[in-house]
C-alpha cells in the first residue's frame, strides 16, 4: 500500500496505484529518462496547479506529471 524509497507512483484509472523506483525506469526506457530529466517543480510546489504539467503531447499512456512533496521515511 505505501512501500518505503518508491519515488514513483503512476496513478492508474480506477485509483489502483503503482509504485517504483525512477532509476530503474529511466535506465530500461529512453520516455522516463526524458521524463525524469525534466526541469523540476516549481520553487514553491503547493501553489497554483501544484506542481503538475500536461503530458498529453507525449503519446498514449501519459497524460500528466505532477510533484508531491513526501516525508522521509
């Protein structure tokens, strides 16, 4: 349910959530490198669209990115 150092969660349709690690995703495909690599969030994520951005334009599959601040665990 909330797996300790996942710094990943794709949230799949129907609120099923899957959680992973952005280092092995990016290293197995060049879409998540180019994912990961993208300028980080907003100084201050929390305000206005907290920290989200359309990925639309990228193809089936992804359609936003949005930063959320966690605690250490």
């Amino acid at each position: 349910q909330a797996p300790l150092c996942a710094d990943v969660v794709f949230q799949l349709q129907g609120g099923h959530r899957v959680f992973a690690h952005r280092v092995y995703l990016a290293t197995a495909c060049s879409r998540f490198y180019d994912l990961f690599t993208l300028e980080g969030p907003p100084e201050t994520v929390g305000e206005g669209d907290g920290g989200s951005r359309d990925l639309s334009s990228w193809g089936r599959g992804f359609l936003s990115l949005h930063w959320e601040p966690v605690a250490d665990p």
